[in-house]
C-alpha cells in the first residue's frame, strides 16, 4: 500500500512508525511546518544555544506504562515532576494546584495537617450539592475568595470564557490537594525526553519505509495518490468549513532575553487581568541548559484568527455546541472510507501528549487489523 499521514507531530509519527514497523507499505509523512514534532517541537535557540518549547511548555506525563513504554524505544527519560507557582497580587509566589501552603501563604494561617485543610475549606466553601458549572464546581471546593483568586481571571484570560460559562471538566483536570504536595500531576510516569521531543519524533521517524516531506501542506489530489490517508489536519479546514469553524485558543509567545527570574519553578501563573497568563524560564527544566534569566517566554492567549490561525486549544462550553458541531464533521469523515482523521486537530479533541499517542497506537492497531496483517 502506498500511505500518506498528515502531520508529524506526535499522532502523524506514532501511526507512521506503527505503519511502517507492520510492512503496511510505504509511507509518505507530510507537514506544512519546516519541522516535525507538531506542537511538541522544542528546537535550540540560535541566540541562547540553549532548548525551549516553541509551542509553549510541554510536561510528559501518564498513567500508562504502554504509552510509556512505547515511547521509551525512542528516548531516555530526565526525571522531572511539574511544579508551578501561582503569583498573587502583591507578588507572592504560592503553590498551584492549591495546596496547604497555599491557605497559609494567602491566608497567613499555619494548617498543621490535611485534617485542618479540610475543616478550614469546609468553614469557607459554598454549600452547592451539584455543580452545573466551573464556577460552582470550584465555589463547592475552595469558595469565592479562592476560586475568584486562583482562578477566575486566569481563566478568563485563558479561555476568553467566564467560569460559569464553562463545563466542569476544563477545571476538573487539576488535582485537589489537601496536603503539601506541590506537583502538579499525580501520574505514576513523569519526565522530559533526555535529548527533547524534536529527536524523539525524529527518532521515530527515521525507518526505511517512511519518507518525511516538510514544507508541504495538504492538498485534495494527494488522496488519489495513495491507499489511505491519516490526516492530523484540522477537520472543518479539511470540509472547507460546511457547518462552520469549530472554535479554537491560541497563543502568542512573547520572548524576552537577559531578564531576571525569581522563582524557583520553571513556570508560573499570572492571577491577574493583565494579558499574560504564564511565563517560562526554559534553563529550569531540565535539558533544556542555560541560566533561568536567559530567556523566559510570556504567553497572551487569544483567538485563533488573531494568530495566523494556530489552533491549539479544542473550546469546550457549557451547551456543548463545538462538540455537537464537531459531530456533524466526525458523521461526514466517516463517509469517506480512504481517509482517517488523528489528533487533536483531526478529532476536535483537547489531547495531552499521552492521550494522542494512546489514541494514535489504537488507531494504528484497527488499520492493521482490518487489513489482515
Ligand atoms: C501551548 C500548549 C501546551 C501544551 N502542553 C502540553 C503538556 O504540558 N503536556 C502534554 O502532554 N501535552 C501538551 N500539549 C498538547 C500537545 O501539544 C498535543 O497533545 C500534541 O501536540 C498533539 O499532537 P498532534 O499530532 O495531534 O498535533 P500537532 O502537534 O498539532 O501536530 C499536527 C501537525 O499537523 C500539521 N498540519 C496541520 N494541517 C496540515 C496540512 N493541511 N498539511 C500538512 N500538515 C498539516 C501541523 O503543522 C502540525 O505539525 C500542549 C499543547 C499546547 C498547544
């Protein structure tokens, strides 16, 4: 078979490798971008000589030792554990997800232990039995004070949407801590690929059957061309818009050299409305190199249309209705039996880098199946 996949960030490179490993075929990976690894690429900065994330810090995490095994044939792992810091206004740094030092940096209480937590969170949260929203949902566990603080303008910023106006489970992902623990994620497997995401994407690629094809964006008289088609590819752009776009976030990176950084985590939350909602110092994570002050980058979240069209957040509102919209896409990509839509652009789906190469493995696993190998 002669094979065409659409993308090579992480989805496009699981299914091309899973591809070619299986003697499928040939198979032609293409990208409009000059790079591969997707939103994960993290290239050495010609001006520092030192590692970042282009599209914004990427933490691997899972729960799943398949996916990290499977990632493990092509890179060797730093350790690392998430941590990040919310800065609040006056400037104190204080752990996020909200934890117990959190209440007492903000509060200047002195909690001994989770059962004080509890009973302190207990005297201050609002009694709402079914949260319909992310408003109520964080009203239930930590109140007003908190919820307003930690996470109202943030999110506002982030998503252009008001709590309230948003499902519980864009908020649900964060862990709730009542102890000290400061990591952010509780997964059994955490880490950074030791050389980066770019020479594991590229390490996964590198196969006899594969050809990658940079600077080379879809075009419908590919699909005559080949067998199948696994397109990562945003669907609605794909259908020419039929029910209209499907919403996405975006956002711009504002870099900044030589500035002085005073945290000791790599990344910190801005609480307030201002326009920036993050800033990195990619030499505290590790294997990227260089002194923290070196280059830190500011994130200004905004509408996709404001950034050349660089879809990286899938919006979920309260009613749903980019996920019915989406639908209406899924329905019609199934009518077309050469072609299979992968990733988070090509399902409409808010995919961390575990999920997609879980997802991508599935995927993969049904094509080759279904062909009888
Ligand atoms: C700011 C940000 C932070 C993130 N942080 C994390 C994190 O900390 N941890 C985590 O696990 N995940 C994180 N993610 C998610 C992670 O980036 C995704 O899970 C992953 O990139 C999804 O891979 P993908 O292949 O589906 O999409 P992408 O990485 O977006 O790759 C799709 C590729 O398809 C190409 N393409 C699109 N259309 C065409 C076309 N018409 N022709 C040719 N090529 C095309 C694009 O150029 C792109 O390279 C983050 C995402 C963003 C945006």
């Amino acid at each position: 078979m002669k094979l065409l996949v659409v993308g090579a960030g992480f989805a496009g490179a699981v299914i091309a490798r899973e591809l070619a490993q299986h003697e499928m075929g040939s198979v032609v990976v293409i990208d409009r971008r000059d790079h591969v690894a997707g939103n994960a690429f993290d290239p050495v900065h010609a001006r520092t000589g030192a590692r970042y994330h282009k599209y914004g810090p990427h933490i691997f995490h899972t729960n799943s030792r398949a996916v990290f095994d499977y990632l493990s044939q092509f890179t060797q792992w730093l350790p690392y554990h998430h941590v990040v810091n919310a800065v609040l206004p006056g400037g104190t740094a204080s752990p996020m997800p909200i934890n117990r030092d959190t209440l007492n940096i903000h509060f200047g209480l002195n909690l001994a232990d989770e059962s004080e937590m509890r009973d302190f969170l207990q005297g201050i949260r609002e009694p709402i039995a079914q949260p319909t929203n992310a408003e109520e949902h964080l009203f239930s566990i930590y109140g007003r004070e908190l919820t307003d603080l930690f996470f109202g303008r943030y999110t506002f910023k982030m998503w252009g949407l008001k709590l309230a106006e948003m499902p519980i489970s864009v908020v649900a992902r964060l862990p709730v801590r009542y102890g000290n623990e400061a990591q952010y994620f509780d997964d059994e497997f955490q880490g950074m690929p030791r050389e980066g995401y770019l020479p594991l994407i590229e390490k996964m690629l590198a196969h006899e059957r594969i050809e990658v094809r940079l600077g080379t964006a879809f075009d419908k008289a590919m699909e005559d061309q080949y067998s199948h088609v696994f397109n990562s590819m945003p669907i609605d752009e794909y259908f020419e818009n039929r029910f209209g776009p499907l919403p996405y976030r975006s956002i711009k990176f504002e870099h900044r050299f030589d500035e002085s950084f005073d945290y000791d985590v790599p990344t910190v939350n801005f609480t307030d409305s201002g326009e920036y909602t993050r800033k990195t110092s990619w030499a505290l994570y590790p294997g990227c190199g260089g002194s923290p002050g070196d280059h830190v980058t500011y994130e200004i979240p905004c509408s996709y249309e404001d950034n050349n069209f660089e879809r990286y957040y899938p919006i979920k509102t309260i009613d749903g209705w980019p996920q019915r919209r989406y639908k209406q896409y899924e329905d019609l990509a199934r009518t077309k039996g050469n072609m299979t839509f992968i990733g988070r652009c090509g399902q409409y789906i808010y995919y961390d880098m575990h999920q997609v190469v879980a997802n991508s493995l599935s995927i993969a696993k049904k094509f080759i199946e279904s062909s009888g190998s």
